[in-house]
C-alpha cells in the first residue's frame, strides 16, 4: 500500500511540475510573476537576457523568467547579492521553473534598477549555448 501511495504522489508531483513548466513556457507567465520593466526603469527587452519577470515577493534573488523576442522561456535568472555570499548565507534549492537545464552562466554585475547593489547572476539556461543567440539582441 505504501509503495502505492509513493508512486501516486511522486506521479502526481510530475505532473504538477510538467504543468507548471508548461504555464511559464511562453510569455507572459501567470501571476505572481509580473513583467520587470513595468516594476522599474529598465527596457521592454534587455539583450543579453530577454524579457524579464519576477515575482516581487522574491526580490532581490529572484527567480527572474527571461524570455526571447519569440517570448519563448529560455533562461531563469538569479541575483544574488554579493554581501550575501559569505559563509553565513546560504541559497538552498534554487528552482529551475522551466525545466530542464542545459548549462549554467554565472557573472558579476556592480547594480541596476531594481537590483542596485553589487551581485552575481546566475544564469540557468534551458537552451542549448547557440539558442542564446535569441536574446543577443
């Protein structure tokens, strides 16, 4: 009976998370996720990244969406502040809303609207490195 129970919920969890990679794959995503530049001064569309957007609740780390000109989900973004990484903070359990990751980016960048102090991004990518091409510009 256990063993039962442990497949219906590990496959209902699949689901679950199937549906919610589902909902974000395309621009925009559902609530509470709202689109960065109508939160703070910066463009519709930052290349190099895409088309930004969070939930407040989770600022300043985030998870960013970032979507192509296509507003296909291509990468989540984290920002984490560099005061934070230290041996008395930790980032547990960084979701990866889109699903599969193919390869991970991580820079410094020294503050912009809406994150203004120093920090790193880090930059899960759910396309392959030539798919990056679609946010270049």
């Amino acid at each position: 009976m256990k063993k039962l129970l442990l497949g219906a919920v590990l496959t209902l969890a699949s689901s679950v998370c199937a549906m919610a990679a589902d909902e974000i794959a395309k621009s925009p995503p559902a609530a509470p996720y709202q689109q960065v530049s109508k939160l703070v001064k910066l463009p519709d569309f930052l290349p190099g990244m895409g088309q930004l957007f969070v939930d407040p609740a989770t600022l300043p780390a985030g998870p960013f969406l970032a979507y192509d000109h296509d507003g296909k989900l291509v990468s989540t973004i984290y920002m984490l502040p560099t005061k934070d990484l230290n041996p008395d903070k930790s980032f547990d359990n960084l979701a990866a809303p889109g699903g599969h990751v193919d390869h991970i980016d991580v820079y410094y960048n020294a503050g912009h609207p809406g994150v203004e102090e120093p920090h790193v991004h880090v930059v899960l990518w759910h396309v392959a490195a030539d798919g990056e091409a679609s946010v270049a510009k």
